[in-house]
C-alpha cells in the first residue's frame, strides 16, 4: 500500500469515526422558549426565582430526553434577558426573543413592562406570562399575556376577610412606593377593603424605591392605629427595612402584603421582627407537594446552592407552555392555535398530590381564560421561614 492509499484510508477511517460519533451523540431539535424580566436591583428576587425555575425544569427534561410534541423530540433551552425592571429594555428583550424566533416568553415582572412590550408581542405573535395585574393586559381586545400568578386583587381581599375572621381586623392601613405597580396595587387594595366593610384610616403615603430610612414614611402611618398595615406592592428589599422600621417604632399590629417574599432577605434584614409578616407564596404547601415537586426543590437547590419559596409558583409558566403545546403540536409555530387551545386545555398537574389539574382560569376577573390556575397559598413568615397560613383557589 503506497503513502497516498494509506493517507486515504486514514482519512475515510476518520470521517466514519467522526459521523459515527456524530450519529451516537446526535442531540433533539431545541425548542426555545424566552424570559425577559428583573433579575437585578431591588426587586431581582422576583426574576430571579423565574429565570432559575425555568433554567432547573429544562436541564431537568433534558436530562430525561427532552420533552415530546407530536412526532417530535426537543430539548428546551432557556433564552434569558435581564430587563432591570426598565420598561424599555422590557421592549428590548421581547424584541430580541422575535428576532431568535420564540414565540413563548416568561415575563415580565411588573406593571410597566409587561404593558410596554405589548405591542411588540401582538406584532410578533408572542404569548407572554407575565407577573403582573393590569386587568387591560388580560381583557379583550388584549389576548397574547396570561397571567402567571395570583393577582393581588385576587389575594387581597382573601387576606383581608381570613383577618378579620380570624384576627378581629376593623382598621387598615397602606403604604406604597411612590411607582405605578405599587401604586396601582394599593388602590385596589383599598377598594376591596373598603368592600369588606374594613376601615382605611390611611391610604396615601408612599415613598421612594431608593429611600433608606423609613422612619418618617412609616411613623404618621401607625399614628392612625391600624390593625393591619399593608406593604402594597413591596419588594423584597425594601419588604424587611419598612417591617423593622414599624416594628421599633413600636406598631403591634399585623402587617401584610399581596406580593411573594424572599424569606433569607427577611430574615437577614428585620430577623424576629419579621415574625407575623404575611405575604402571598409559592403554590404548593408540604401537603400539597408531590414527589415531582420535592425533586424540582431538590434539583434547583443543587443548581443554584439555595431555594426561593416563590419558585413554586414559577415553575409553572413552562409546564403550561409544554403541556399546551403538547396538546396542539400546531402551536409550536401559531400561537392563534395555542389561544384556541387555552379554553379547553387541561392536564394532570405534577406538582400537587391527588387529582389537581392544570388549566386556564381568569373568566371571573377579565372575561377570558387569561391565567394558570395555582392555588392561593398565603404564608405567615416565623424564624426564618414561611409557614402556611391558609390555601384558596381562583377562578
């Protein structure tokens, strides 16, 4: 066998080898599905648990061989894009996900940014979950955005009526950060209390997101004598300074609030003096936790070294997308044929024990199925965790 033969053969034997190996490590299509939201700043905590949620489900169903639609195999790759809680770079991330092809995005965290990149989503046939309670956001003509979570004029007023039920609640109390979502959670929390029959003996103080000390924000506010203060739209950073700031100044009552809380950032920032703050968490109690939902926790504390109590309710944006799609595979590319899917869709839920169901709810509050069904769970926070308070549901 002469060189040229052999350098030949050599070269043939190589790229047999290489297209074997090729062949046996051949991966499944990708499926890319977006989240554009906070992951940075005062509120990070809120993205943060969603973008992790989504990061440990698709490793997790990768892991197992991809998730099935139709005739097709695909991996899920998660395609992430910190917004800074910027209504424009909301925009800029959503058009982003349009220009890579995606048609499903996690997202946004809040008011302005969910109504900002609206537009882009309609334009580009995106269906959008966002983490927000604008009510024109899910109410026709709107229809691309459903809501992922339980709204706080949903959660409100079954906090407020367990209150008064259980704990003799007459006078209540707001307080909000001079910004839309806060603002616009607190006027909906007064009205459902005033709705209840509950007296607001103060309704109008706000302050500044970079305020430091809360003192002279929160002082006039306990001078009316609340028994229950609420922290509208609180974040997860200012949630501990404003409860330390009540607390030495000598308030007894309850406070409240009717968003998800970080419960290492409560007790790192107001410690005891956080016992009793209430706020709305994750979706599944330990008694409604399946054995799928215990891994989930499992494999995203390995993940990310801890775990967020909100992320269980976050895991379920991309249930429901998957599940969704899999029930019409046409909707991979024709998010008209997912909306279509949503009035009838339903599915085994793997998070909870028994025989809870996924689907899509919202017909009471915007006239169309414009939300995932998770249940309400409120938590009590007490040294350094939550504890369950109650658990509702939301039609």
């Amino acid at each position: 066998m002469n060189r040229r033969t052999v350098i030949r053969s050599a070269a043939l034997a190589t790229v047999i080898g290489l297209s074997a190996a090729s062949f046996a490590s051949a991966e499944n299509p990708v499926l890319k599905i977006g989240f554009v939201g906070v992951t940075s700043g005062p509120a990070a905590a809120w993205g943060i648990s969603n973008q992790r949620s989504m990061e440990t489900r698709a490793a997790w169903i990768n892991e197992t061989g991809g998730v099935r639609i139709g005739d097709t195999t695909y991996d899920v790759e998660i395609v992430a894009f910190d917004d800074q809680k910027d209504p424009k770079r909301a925009i800029a991330g959503m058009e982003k996900m349009a220009q890579e092809g995606i048609h499903y995005v996690v997202g946004p965290n809040v008011d302005d940014g969910a109504a900002a990149v609206r537009p882009v989503a309609e334009q580009q046939g995106i269906i959008y979950f966002p983490y927000a309670f604008p009510k024109s956001l899910y109410q026709a003509p709107a229809s691309n955005a459903v809501l992922g979570m339980v709204a706080n004029y949903q959660s409100g007023p079954a906090i407020y009526k367990y209150l008064m039920e259980n704990n003799g609640v007459k006078k209540v109390a707001f307080v909000a950060a001079n910004e839309s979502d806060p603002l616009s959670q607190r006027d909906g929390g007064i009205e459902a209390a005033q709705a209840l029959g509950l007296e607001v003996v103060s309704g109008s103080v706000t302050y500044q997101v970079d305020t430091t000390d809360f003192t002279p924000v929160i002082l006039p506010v306990i001078q009316a004598r609340p028994d229950l203060l609420v922290l509208s739209g609180v974040s997860p950073a200012n949630a501990p300074q404003l409860i330390r700031s009540a607390r030495e100044l000598g308030y007894e009552g309850l406070i409240s609030t009717e968003t998800a809380q970080d419960a290492g950032v409560l007790q790192e920032g107001a410690g005891e003096l956080a016992n009793g703050f209430i706020s709305v968490g994750g979706a599944s109690t330990p008694e409604l936790a399946s054995d799928m939902m215990r891994e989930f926790v499992a494999r995203y504390t390995t993940m990310f070294g801890e775990y967020n109590d909100e992320s269980n309710t976050k895991v379920y944006a991309l249930e429901y997308i998957l599940e969704t799609l899999k029930a019409n595979p046409a909707a991979i590319g024709d998010v008209e044929a997912f909306k279509t899917t949503m009035d009838s869709f339903e599915a085994p839920n793997p998070y909870m024990v028994g025989d809870a169901k996924l689907s899509y709810v919202g017909a009471t509050s915007f006239g169309q199925k414009r939300q995932v069904s998770v249940p309400l769970v409120v938590n009590e926070f007490r040294d350094g965790a939550f504890q369950t308070l109650f658990v509702a549901q939301v039609d």
